[in-house]
C-alpha cells in the first residue's frame, strides 16, 4: 500500500466559509450568488492553513439540487466564486438527498474518503471544520479531528468533538496549535539533549512539570531573589514536595570553601533527587574542584556551575571519582555574549569527560531556541531553559516562516493601529 502523506482540512461550506442564513434557528444556503459572502477573517485564516501545509478541501452537502429549489448552475458559480477566492485544492458536493442509498451525504463520510484517495491523504492527521452535527459526524467517521464551530442553531447537537469553538478563524486557530503542537512535540522527542526548566517561580515550575520532555529543574539565588523567594529553605521544601522523579539542582551561596561544604552537605539531605550546584570558584577565583571532589566521595550528586574555560572542565574532571555522578555546567550563553562561538567549548567538553560514564555536560543560560538544537549537535547532555525560552520552544519550533513572516507583519500592524499613528 502506498503511504498517504497529505496533512489536509476538511472544511464545511455554508456557515464556515460564507455566511449561511438563519430561519428560525437553522442554517440553510445563500440562494443566489449575490447572497454568497464570505465569512471575516476567512480568507486570511484558510490561507494560513495553506502555509502550513494543509490540503484545503471543501465538502458540502446541497440537496435544494435534487428537490429542485436551487439550481446546479447556481452552486456551480458559487464554487467557482470560492476557487477564485481562496486557496483550496477541492470541493466536494453531495447533490443528493439524505437517504440510505447516499454514500456522499454527511455525516456519513464518502466525500472525505473519495477525496483521500485522490489526493493522498492521511485522515488520521487531518481536519473537519463544521458547523453542524452532519460535519462532525463525518469528520468522526473517517477518522479525522473533527472541530465544531457552534453557532447555537435550534437543532442537533454533535456528539464529542474534539473541540467547540465560537467562530471559523478560532477553529482554524485550534487546527494550526494542535498540529503545530503535534509537530513540535516528535521533534522534541527527537532529541538527544534533555531540557532541564530553569527558573525560581513556582508557577512556572508547575506549569512545566507536567511537560514529558522536561527532564530535570535547575534554579539559582539569583533567579530566586527575581522571583521574591524570602526564605531559601522553605522554598526548597515546597518544591521537592511536587517535583519527586526528576533531579532538581539548588545552589550553595556561601563565597569560602568551609561553608560551602556544610551548606551543601545540608542541601543535599532534602532528597534523592537534589543535586547540589557548587560555584567553579569563589569571588576572589580560588578553584573549588578540591570541595568538589570531597563532596562527591560522600555521595553528593553535584552540579559546578559557572564553567567557561576548558581547562576548568578539565579541573573538575580531575578531582572526581570516576564512577561519580555530576553535572558540569558550562554557561555557553555567556561564552557567546563575548562574541565567541561556545559549540567547539562544548563538543570539547563532552570530549573531555568522555570516559566518565555518569558526568554530564550542560549547556547553560541559552539565549535562544536554536541553542537546544545547537546543544544537540554537538553532543551536550542536558541544557537549561527558562519559562519564557520553553515558551518559545512550544510556540516556534516547526512553524512556517511565511505563517511566522505574516505574524510578524499583522503584528506591526496591530500596534501601530493601537498607539493612533499618523504620518
């Protein structure tokens, strides 16, 4: 069998396209082409949908055809009106009554099923858009994602879509998330390099603790004081009480060696799963690779962080046990404020601690989305993000720079509309 690679929306016409008419609270077609106005925001929204690559296919039921109250010649120049208006690939048209021997008619599904034959498509991954029971119904049965544009009409309600929305731009707004969403997600799941949440904001922290690609959680007293954290252990605590199977990295504060060790012999005894994070150096720039090779040999899990230089990944690597598990945070973002490119720091890096099996090698304070990627290629374990790069990351990744392009520019738009500009 031929693999049907075609994403594509099935999309209702009268109501989701073109303004239907309502009589007594149901839906019936524009009568004569004068009648046939497209819906606002329409065209705008269906041409995003084909810049994200979707098949465009209008399936429509019109059985005034067969009664005689409307005229084929009529439909016709009102599909043609549509053709010329709006990006699609096909419409489909069931002329024909609702009756047992009617294969076309929605909800039963003939029209989508006719259409994924010819053009290829994966119904799994694809689109209904209706605004009727009829609509969804068909979308169910073919095995598509059938979204219900509810405009409140006295009749049938359908049974269970997979979303209810207000209006056709909202409907095709929900298609182009869930897809986006789809496609980001496989692509994360693609990676090599685990995303560790960075941030002291328990919200945030909550927010993302259910994400399945988040694999660990990092934060530090300077991120803790952004977020009003008063009292270090109390916030510790209320963590740990919600984050149980990941590893949640807190940091020492103390600036000399003796306290730094005590600090972390306490931090570490809140859980299994703390890893404590020990500064490269104190502030006068004394080494704490001998801390850190004592704190491991009592079983402390560590994070250094701070790292910029090889020759300091080197010193850590020196002083650990070989079997010790730690992280080694080398701040590649930093490194590139400098104007340096931190990929070679970090494929070196990884080289370096080649032979210890439970080091890692974490890329931290990214600045960008393609850091990830970067951080990937290049061999890093694990790299750090914060709520405002993991938003991105769930709302940029795959997306279609034209869409991307068009969103930017109706963004300019919008504003400058908002402040009253004159020229």
């Amino acid at each position: 069998m031929i693999p049907r690679e075609h994403r594509a929306v099935f999309l209702d016409r009268d109501g989701v396209l073109n303004r239907a008419i309502v009589r007594d609270g149901r839906p019936y077609p524009p009568e004569t082409l004068d009648d046939f106005e497209l819906l606002p925001g329409v065209a705008e929204g269906v041409a995003r949908l084909k810049a994200a690559g979707f098949l465009l296919v209008v399936v429509t039921n019109q059985p005034d055809v067969a009664t005689g109250k409307q005229s084929r010649d009529v439909v016709d120049s009102m599909h043609r009106h549509l053709l010329e208006r709006l990006p699609l690939d096909d419409i489909r048209c069931c002329m024909e009554i609702d009756s047992a021997s009617s294969e076309c008619y929605k909800p039963k599904p003939g029209m989508l099923l006719a259409a994924a034959d010819e053009l290829s498509i994966n119904l799994a991954e694809s689109y209904m858009i209706g605004d009727r029971w009829r609509d969804v119904g068909a979308g169910q049965a073919a095995g598509c994602h059938a979204v219900f544009v509810d405009r409140g009409y006295r009749e049938r309600r359908p049974e269970a879509p997979c979303a209810i929305v207000p209006d056709t731009t909202t409907a095709i707004d929900h298609v182009l998330r869930d897809h986006q969403r789809k496609t980001m997600m496989a692509t994360i799941d693609d990676l090599n390099v685990k995303i560790f949440a960075d941030g002291a904001d328990l919200g945030d922290i909550l927010k993302f603790l259910p994400k399945s690609y988040i694999q660990g959680f990092t934060t530090n007293p300077t991120l803790m004081r952004k977020a009003g954290v008063r009292d270090y252990r109390t916030f510790a605590r209320e963590v740990l009480r919600h984050i149980t199977d990941r590893p949640v990295s807190f940091e020492v504060f103390a600036d000399d060696f003796p306290a730094m060790e005590r600090q972390a012999l306490d931090i570490a005894s809140w859980g299994d799963n703390v890893n404590v994070k020990i500064p490269i150096t104190d502030t006068l720039g004394d080494s704490a690779a001998p801390l850190v090779g004592r704190l491991a040999r009592q079983g402390v899990t560590v994070n250094v962080t701070a790292i910029f230089t090889l020759d300091q990944v080197r010193a850590i690597a020196d002083a650990l046990p070989r079997e010790a598990p730690a992280i080694l945070s080398v701040f590649a973002g930093r490194i590139a404020d400098t104007g340096r490119d931190p990929v070679p720091t970090i494929r070196e890096a990884v080289r370096i601690v080649g032979d210890r099996p439970n080091v890692r090698i974490l890329w931290g304070s990214p600045r960008e989305v393609l850091n990830v990627f970067q951080a990937d290629a290049c061999g890093c374990h694990i790299i750090t993000a914060t709520s405002h790069l993991l938003d991105k990351l769930e709302s940029s990744v795959g997306k279609s720079l034209d869409a991307f392009s068009r969103e930017t520019v109706a963004m300019f738009h919008r504003d400058a509309v908002a402040a009253n500009y004159q020229l």
